[in-house]
C-alpha cells in the first residue's frame, strides 16, 4: 500500500507534507542486465551513475524562482538536475527532476546573537513510491525544526515520475476517483472477478502510456537519482532524511554508495528483506493495519460519553459497520459510500491526530449528520491528477522492483487466510497491488541491503513500535542489516513518521545526531507520546 507522505509535527499541530508465501507462485522473470540476485548493480549502471554524477557537479543546480504551479512561498527557491532515463545509457535519454530549496537561516532559536555554521545540505524523502519531497523546505519555519534549518540548507525534490519530474501516468485522471465504492471484507466471486478486470486494464494503461520507459522507474534508480542530486548539490558527502519508503532506496544507497554517506535518517523503516520485497511486506501490512484499527476502536470506547459510538472496541466496530452499511445503501452526498469511509478510517491508521475527527465524523453521520463524513472522506476531483500520477508512480516502482505472483491462486489463497484475522485492509491491500501480477514490464532482481563493519557511517533508524504502515519487524531488520546503524523506538505508539514531531525525546536524539553527530550505543527508547484529546461532535 502507499503510504501518505508521514507527518512532519509542530507544537502547533502537524503539518502534513506528504509471510504467507515461500516464493511467489508463477514470478515473473528478471529483467536483462538488472542486478544479479542479491547482489550488486551491473558495471554498466555503475559507470552510468559516476558520469551523470560528475556532469551533475559541473553544472550544478540553477535556483531560482518556484514555479506557480508548486505553490511553494516566495523564500523557497526552485531548480532542475538532469538524470538518465537509463543508467546503463548516461549519454542517453535526459529527465529533469524538480527540486526545492530553503538556505540555511544560520539563527540560533536559544540565541539571537550566536551565528550557527552551516552543515551542508539536508536531503528529503517523504516515502510512497509516489511522494514529493517539494514542500519539505518550508518546515523549518516550525520550532522542532528550527535548530536543524539554522544549521543546514533543507532540500526537498519530485523523484522520477512524480509531479514535474517526468511525470509518469497510467489512466486518465479524470477516471481515476470511482465514488462512492464497496469495500467488501469478504468478496464475492463476481467482485473478484471485477477487480482482476480492473487490475489487468490499469497495467495495460502504464505500459501503454509510459511505453519502452516504464521500466526504468524502480527503487535502484532512485537511489542513483539520489547521488547524482548530490553531486548537483556540490556536496561531497551526502546528508539525507528517508521516510516510510524513504528509508527503503535510502537503504539501496547506503549499500551501492557507502562511502558517499556523511548521516542518514530512517524514519519508519521498511522491511528490506530482498524476501519481503514487496508482496509480503503488504501481507504483514495488512496484519499490522488490523492491530493500529484496534487501536483506535479501544480509543474511541474509551471516550464514549463524547462520540456515543460503544463503551468497548467491539461495540465500536458495530457502529461502524452500522455506517457502512448505511452507506452502501445510500452513499452520503451521493459520494461517499463503504469504499471511501474505510480510506478515512485507514488514514487514521497512519496519524493518531486524526483520531478525533474521525470519530465526530462517525458519530456526527450516525446522528443523522453527514457533512463531517462528506467532508473527510469524499473524493476531491481537484486533486485527480496528482493523485493519479501518485497512485501510477506507486504501482510503477513495486511492480518493477521485484517479483509477484502471478497466478491469482497465490494471491487469493493468502489474502483469504489473513482477512480471516485481518479484515481491516487486507482486500483493499490486494486490489492496490493486483496490477504487479499482470504487469508489462521486466522486473529487478532484489539488492541485499547490508553493510559491513566500518563500511558506513551510523545510521539513525527512528521506529514506532505499532506503526502500521511500516512494522516494527522492519525497523528490526534495517537495524539487523546496517551495521553499526542505532535504533530508537518510540514505545506504544504507532504514527507513520515520527522525526519532529509530539515526542521530545525523539527530536533530542534526531537534533544530536543531525547537528553533532552523537547518537546512543545500539538501542535507546522513548516513551510514546500523550494520546490525541476528544473533541466533541457539534
């Protein structure tokens, strides 16, 4: 599943920026000249990678003014960094990726008359495949990002495919929002069958629209992306934050280019188990998902004198499916019905924030009152064309990266047995990911993220515990791989992305690492933030 871009958190509030199979039955082949099976890139894409880096640092980035349509405030400067198509071709075919720039303010917010020293460039991703990174330079205006924008320039850009950087699409916008929807939990034969329909014309639409070029958009050729922005950016050593999937090609970087590395941030780590890349990831996705959905339920009992909706977690699970099935009957607005109200409530999955207003939407609804519901969960036409070029990236990048089934047995006989357990998110799952079992493309062999001893600098992994979007397992596992990389969990806690936000605890270790270079021995942990307030349905 795409993760929304995680939270970047002020004292305000947030901002928001943006194992079931053994090997995947009927996998489609490798592509030609991609990495060998575990190992690491080929000469060709090696060599392709320095020159583009090298033609990168001659010329460096041209800032200047943002353009109208990023809608970026005037202290934001913009830029181009040409990148190849294909790496294994540098003198080939050019793409320009977008990038956004705020200097450093070199203000001390403890002391006004202390000029900070720059630090160099701080790099941004906010995870998806899909996620632009463009707005990322203005957070440090907000004050858990103050010491950090003193210090450093903060860098957001548009991957390949997203936004500006040679968008990549697969349907017509326009198309792309079918509301209301159904979002069975239990699907028919016949409602399979449909979606298969949809899941085989949605992967002809990307080959049609993306032709010969569609393979070139994967995980491998973000990170390279990621080296040659450095190089633009005349930064010998790179300083670069990865969220969600972020922290997946920030991981394929620090392996292809350790010795590029200066500090490295992950936060909320993916698996990079070559094995869980990318179809059990979405298994153990779901599974995790039903945990965080009872999460919010116990919250929602827990203040039930303010939403009405059942003193215990099961109550509340009533209710809800006392709405959904409202919904299916008569869609609020004409435009919301089941499909749209579990995407609202699966959002409150990633951001606790989130909690209360949608639990006065829920309430409010039940009460004869749809507006709040209408209002969070409708569609927003106005907004097609860039989630579409989202949802195309997201799909694009998995698809090619590795393996899937291919054979709807494997995919129906896994999903079946976890939506036994897991009904939350686990067919919504299968329909956002059924597209890699017909995909058009040749698929990557998967690198082996590792390093060894003294190979790359430490590297600060940041973790929820009952983060669903990336479960704890992964955070694990990236610890387990990068050697001498330090892992701090925030306890009892599950928002998607937790760099800069509620837990001061969490931006002590960020600041001291970032700023200094200090990090604890292996493992340090944090006590979880406070629990969001109720608010009242009016």
């Amino acid at each position: 599943m795409r993760a929304p871009a995680p939270a970047l958190y002020s004292a305000a509030g947030s901002l928001l920026l943006t194992a079931l199979a053994a090997a995947p039955a009927g996998s489609a082949s490798a592509a030609p000249g991609a990495p060998g099976a575990w190992g690491a890139p080929g000469a060709a894409e090696r060599l392709g990678t320095a020159t583009a880096a090298a033609v990168a640092r001659a010329e460096g980035i041209a800032f200047g003014k943002c353009a109208a349509v990023e809608d970026l405030p005037g202290n934001v400067q913009c830029g181009t960094v040409s990148v190849p198509l294909d790496y294994a071709d540098p003198g080939g075919k050019q793409i320009r990726l977008t990038v956004s720039r705020v200097r450093a303010t070199h203000k001390d917010p403890a002391n006004s008359k202390r000029k900070v020293p720059r630090q160099g460039a701080l790099v941004y991703n906010p995870g998806g495949p899909g996620g632009s990174g463009m707005y990322f330079p203005i957070i440090g205006v907000m004050p858990e990002w103050k010491r950090l924008a003193a210090a450093y320039d903060l860098v957001g850009y548009a991957p390949r495919g997203v936004g500006r950087s040679a968008p990549l699409s697969c349907q017509d916008p326009k198309q792309f929002y079918k509301a209301p929807s159904q979002a069975p939990t239990h699907p028919s034969e016949s409602y399979k069958r449909e979606r298969i329909a949809q899941a085989k014309a949605y992967a002809r639409g990307c080959a049609k629209r993306a032709g010969s070029s569609l393979r070139h958009y994967t995980s491998l050729n973000n990170a390279r992306d990621l080296d040659v922005l450095r190089a633009a950016l005349g930064e010998e050593k790179l300083t670069f934050m990865g969220a969600s999937y972020g922290t997946y090609f920030g991981a394929l970087y620090a392996t292809l280019f350790p010795s590029h590395v200066r500090r490295m941030v992950f936060d909320s780590a993916v698996n990079p188990d070559p094995a869980q890349i990318w179809y059990r990831n979405n298994l153990d996705q779901s599974a995790a998902f039903e945990g965080r959905w009872a999460d919010f339920r116990e919250w929602i009992a827990k203040h039930d004198k303010v939403y009405g909706l059942g003193d215990t977690a099961e109550k509340v699970l009533r209710s809800y499916e006392r709405a959904a099935a409202q919904l299916a009957a008569e869609p609020a607005g004409g435009k919301v019905g089941p499909g749209q109200l579990q995407g609202a409530f699966l959002s409150a999955g990633y951001y606790d924030d989130y909690w209360p207003h949608r639990a006065e939407a829920l309430s409010a609804y039940l009460k004869g009152d749809p507006k709040q519901l209408i209002a969070q969960a409708g569609p927003h036409p106005e907004a097609a064309k860039e989630a579409e070029n989202a949802n195309a990236v997201y799909t694009a990048v998995e698809c090619n990266d590795a393996s899937w089934p291919t054979d709807w047995k494997v995919w129906d006989r896994d999903n079946t047995r976890l939506a036994r357990v897991a009904p939350f998110e686990t067919w919504d799952n299968v329909w956002m990911n059924l597209p890699c079992a017909y995909w058009l493309a040749p698929r990557q062999q998967v690198v082996d993220v590792r390093t060894g001893p003294g190979e790359l600098p430490p590297v600060l992994i940041l973790a929820a515990e009952r983060d669903a979007a990336a479960p704890y397992q992964g955070a694990l596992e990236m610890h387990r791989r990068l050697s001498g990389s330090v892992l701090v969990t925030e306890r009892d806690a599950g928002t998607h992305g937790i760099a800069g936000g509620p837990n001061r605890c969490v931006n002590g270790y960020l600041d001291a690492y970032l700023l200094e270079g200090r990090l604890p021995v292996r493992r340090a942990g944090c006590a979880g933030h406070a629990e969001p307030k109720p608010r009242a349905a009016k």
